[in-house]
C-alpha cells in the first residue's frame, strides 16, 4: 500500500515549503508550552517530539491530525502556514 502522506510532505519538504517544525514551535510558545508539557499532554515520547520539533523526523498523519486537534487548527495550516 502506498503511503501518500509521506510522499506528500516529501513533495513539500523538497520544494523548501515544510514549515512543520517552525510552526509547531510557534504554536508551543502561543500557548506557552514546554515540549516535555506538549508530549505528555498527546502521550508521546519526549524524544519523538523533540524530533519532530527539529526537523529531524516527521510525524505518521495520524500524529499530524492528533496534533491539529490539540491546537484547533486544519492539517494545511500546521504544515503551510508562514506567519
């Protein structure tokens, strides 16, 4: 089976686009979130997060949608917006 969200967000990352890391640190310091709080509150490993965090790896979609219903936000702002 294919996974189409990972071709996706290599799509994007190769087009200088991928903006998932900038904004999840963005969004942490809006509400004022350490990553220790941020991956106790979605019940993911602190490393995992801090990876995600800086660029080092990206999350499965599933996360991604965990993810955008933690801060109320749609899947194409958290990986396109540019603030």
């Amino acid at each position: 089976m294919i996974d189409l969200s990972s071709i996706f967000l290599k799509k994007l990352k190769k087009n200088n686009k991928f903006l998932l890391s900038h904004n999840l640190r963005s969004l942490r310091k809006i509400k004022e979130l350490t990553l220790s709080q941020f991956a106790n509150d979605l019940k993911l490993n602190l490393e995992t997060v801090k990876n995600y965090d800086s660029d080092s790896s990206t999350p499965p979609l599933r996360i991604l949608i965990k993810i955008c219903m933690y801060f109320g936000i749609s899947l194409d702002f958290l990986l396109l917006w540019d603030k």
